[in-house]
C-alpha cells in the first residue's frame, strides 16, 4: 500500500506504508524547516541529519500508534454493544498494552527532543 504523508520538518511525502489488516490510512507527518518548496527537491536543498530523521520517524509512530490505540478501542465498544464482554475485555486489555509500550516510545522522543 503506498500512503501519502508529511514529515517533520519537510512538507509532503508519500512512502510505502504497510499493515496487515483490511484498510487503508493516511498519516501526516511536517517538517518545520520551512523550505519552501515541495520535498521532491528537497535532498539538494534541505539537509537534515540522520537523528533529525529518526526524531521525525519516531514523532510519526507515536502519533501513529496512538491513532492505532483508539482505533482497537473502538472497535473494542463496538464488540461490547455486540455482547461479547469477553472480546471486550482482552481487546481493551491489548490498548493498555500498546499504549504503554507507546508510552516507552514517548520517552525515548522526548529525551530525543530535548538535545
């Protein structure tokens, strides 16, 4: 699948993005350098360091995962309204799970952020 999203500091991108389940999204990333230009040109004009590039990788999946959280919570309602307590309770048990391991990732952003 190829998705179309804006990076840390550069504008626009698309970039293959997979997952393996059934639809499709669309992730925005910015880029704050104001290059002023779309960032199909940008590798000759906008240098960015390796680690400039990994923060904005890892800003991404935060922002990216936390989408994913609330999404598993929904649909976690969604088997509860359907009668499945069951199902309801071991999905929303994953949510926590995913989200402190992206807890883990937001402390690593952060202390990435403050050098």
């Amino acid at each position: 699948m190829h998705l179309d999203h804006d990076h840390v500091g550069h504008g626009h991108h698309d970039h293959e993005h997979t997952h393996n389940h059934e639809h499709t999204h669309e992730h925005a990333h910015t880029h704050d350098d104001n290059c002023g230009h779309d960032c199909g040109n940008c590798a000759s004009q906008c240098e960015h360091t390796p680690m400039e590039e990994l923060q904005a990788l890892m800003k991404y999946m935060v922002g990216h995962n936390a989408a994913h959280a609330k999404e598993l919570a929904d649909l976690a309602v969604q088997l509860d309204k359907a009668g499945d307590h069951t199902a309801y309770e071991q999905v929303m048990a994953a949510v926590s799970d995913f989200e402190k391991g992206n807890m883990r990732l937001s402390v690593v952003l952060a202390a990435m952020e403050s050098k």
